[in-house]
C-alpha cells in the first residue's frame, strides 16, 4: 500500500498558526475536597487535610486511611445517561472535564470544542480495578469467556480519556500517557507538542488516578524495601487548558507560560544525580535562574528518591520556595495525579499572591522506576 503523504495527513491542522509558546489559561478538579476548582483552591489555601478510614464493606482495604473525593457517585454526579458501565477512573476523568467546561463558562470565557480541541490525559495503567475484575472473572466463570463483555472497554487505559472526548464533543487528537507519577507533565509536553505543530488550537491536558482494593494491592507491593507509606492513598483528576499564546482572545487571561519540560529516565542507578540534572536543563532551557523560584513543588515519593528530591529543591531554590505549594500531604498520594494536581496548588498559591506575577515556577516529579520529569512556568497573575 502507497503511503500517505503527511501533508494529506494534516489536513483538519493546515492552515493553523504555528507557536512555540503555550499558556494555561484555565483548570479545574475533582479532588479529595469536592468538585471542582473553588473546592480545591479553598482546601489548599487552608491547608485543610482529607485522609478519613475507608469503609472496609465499600472498598476491602486494609488502609487504616484513604483521602477520596466525597460523595463520588458517577450516576448521582454525571446522570444515568451513558454511565452505566462507567469505572470510577472514567468517571473522574470526565466530571473533571465537565468542571472545567462550566466553569469556563462561569467566568464568560467558554471553550471551543470540535476539531480544535485536543485531549491528552496521564495515567499509570488506567483503571487497576477494571482490569483486575476482568481477568479474575475469566479464571472463576465456567469457561475462560465467560466474561462481562460490556465491560472489557475500561480495561483499555485509554477509555477515560476517550469517555470525555466522546461526551463533550472534543474531535481533536486524544492521546492516553502512562507515565506514573511525572504522567501530567508527559502530558504538558505532549500538548505543547501539538499546539506547535499546529495540530490542535487548545487542549486540555491533565492526569486522573482512581482508589481501588486493586490500587492498594499494587501499591503495597511495588513499594521499595526504603520507602514507607507517607500520606495515605489519595485520588482524583486535575485538568488544565493550555492554549498558544500567540492566537489567544483578547478577553481570555492566562495563568502560566509553559516555559520547559525536561523528561528523563535514570540508567545509571544515580536517580537523585538525574533529578539534578533535569532541574539543570530545564532552567537553562527556558533561561530562568534559580532567584528567580518563587515556588518549588516536589511529588511528595517516600523513600531515598523522594528526600533527595526535597533537599535539592530546598537546597536550589530555598525553603520558603520549596514550601509554596504543597499538596500531597493534605490530598494524598495520587500517583499519576499527583503531578497534575502540584501544578494546580502553584497555581492556586500564585493567585493569592500578587507578588508571585512575572516570577517563575518549577514542578518536578520522580518514578520509583526511574523516570524523572521537571517543568518549568512563568507565573503570569490573570496577564494576557
């Protein structure tokens, strides 16, 4: 078969401006304090913790503590039109869209969807429980088929993300990243990715993580032999909106400037000397020195990695720095979230202080398998 020329490829795309510089302009959540953004940046600001004991009939844990978003019903939350077979990891994802959506149009900025809008969601693997109750019925039915067959979607890690596109009408590219814990920033460089090459007009970019017995399981079991369990298990979906720069309206004020995202994976056991080296890279690329740090958010990992990690954002950018915008302590360990939801508590932080406009921040995020990722954005204070 002859290929397709690229040129025939991008034809929804030509015509489309290309940009290098992407801002966020909008976000929302759906986090352990409620739904949406009011309720996470109230829950921030006030250093509010979630971690409550699980129902053990509900949930078959043996954590002593969870931090869940409250109240989650999908159907309560998002009606009984198409979300009967919706797992909690779809139903996040989508609410957490929707959120961003209404209050959009809350605030008189309302998002274009259709062809121009992009999603590109972050994820470990997705939904463990679905993928957990599948298989394990395929071993204790009568046949290996004997299967809830309508359910087999949501074993795909990418169904969340393809739920949201297909109930909010967005037909631009929808891109699924498992990246583990840095998974929100992949997705920030991605999305600035296709913003450039003139392949979307704006996407929505974020990372989801659901609590599960299977999470809990798996997590209990990954851990390394240094690490012990800080804050408890937490869950949810933080959404961004990130647009160029160059073709935004006149009436949209933007947050941030994505100014670098630096990606990496450790292959020399030096996972500390990687972090370092990542942080290096990302300030010299978007030409930021360390002065210029208002805010330092780390992921919050336990173990070796996660206190090398601590003393070198302390040791580069400061204490006070370093201490701006934390939020795995109050919310939970989100995993794949947890990178999404550090950059909506900098933002949060930075809109109560007006001194925090023109200054910069900086997001790293490490894996215990070894990836390291390290964003860097310039806060803008609401400027075009």
């Amino acid at each position: 078969m002859t290929p397709v020329p690229a040129k025939e490829v991008t034809t929804e795309a030509r015509g489309r401006p290309r940009t290098d510089r992407a801002v966020i302009t909008a976000w929302s959540a759906v986090s352990p304090y409620g739904l949406g953004r009011a309720a996470y940046a109230e829950g921030i600001a006030a250093r509010r913790p979630t971690a409550a004991v699980p129902d053990p009939a509900a949930w078959q844990t043996p954590d002593a503590a969870a931090c869940l978003v409250p109240g989650f019903d999908i159907r309560q939350i998002l009606g009984r039109a198409g979300t009967r077979t919706m797992d909690r990891a779809m139903g996040l994802a989508v609410t957490a869209v929707r959120e961003l959506f209404e209050e959009a149009e809350a605030d008189e900025h309302p998002v274009t969807r259709g062809t121009g809008t992009a999603l590109v969601l972050g994820t470990t693997l997705g939904s463990a429980a679905s993928q957990q109750n599948f298989s394990r019925a395929s071993f204790v039915g009568d046949k290996p088929y004997d299967v809830p067959a309508q359910l087999m979607p949501n074993t795909l890690m990418n169904s969340p993300a393809g739920a949201s596109a297909i109930r909010f009408g967005l037909k631009g590219p929808n891109t699924t990243l498992a990246g583990g814990r840095p998974a929100a920033l992949l997705a920030l460089a991605y999305a600035r990715r296709l913003l450039a090459a003139g392949r979307a007009e704006r996407a929505l970019v974020g990372a989801v993580e659901e609590y599960s017995g299977a999470r809990s399981w798996l997590e209990r079991h990954s851990r390394g032999a240094d690490e012990e369990q800080g804050a408890p298990l937490g869950e949810g979906c933080a959404m961004l909106l990130l647009e160029p720069a160059d073709t935004l309206p006149e009436d949209r004020p933007a947050l941030a400037e994505l100014l670098a995202i630096d990606v990496r994976v450790d292959v020399t056991g030096d996972l500390p000397g990687t972090l370092r080296e990542s942080v290096r890279h990302a300030l010299a690329e978007s030409g930021v020195t360390p002065d210029e740090v208002w805010a330092a958010a780390g992921g919050g990992l336990t173990g070796a990695a996660g206190e090398a990690e601590r003393a070198l954002l302390t040791e580069v950018f400061g204490q006070q720095a370093a201490g701006r915008a934390v939020c795995h302590e109050l919310i939970g360990d989100t995993a794949s979230a947890q990178a999404a939801f550090q950059l909506a508590a900098v933002l949060v932080a930075a809109s109560a202080d007006p001194a925090s406009a023109g200054r910069a921040a900086v997001v790293t995020s490490v894996d215990r398998e070894g990836l390291v990722a390290c964003g860097v954005l310039r806060l803008l204070g609401g400027a075009r």
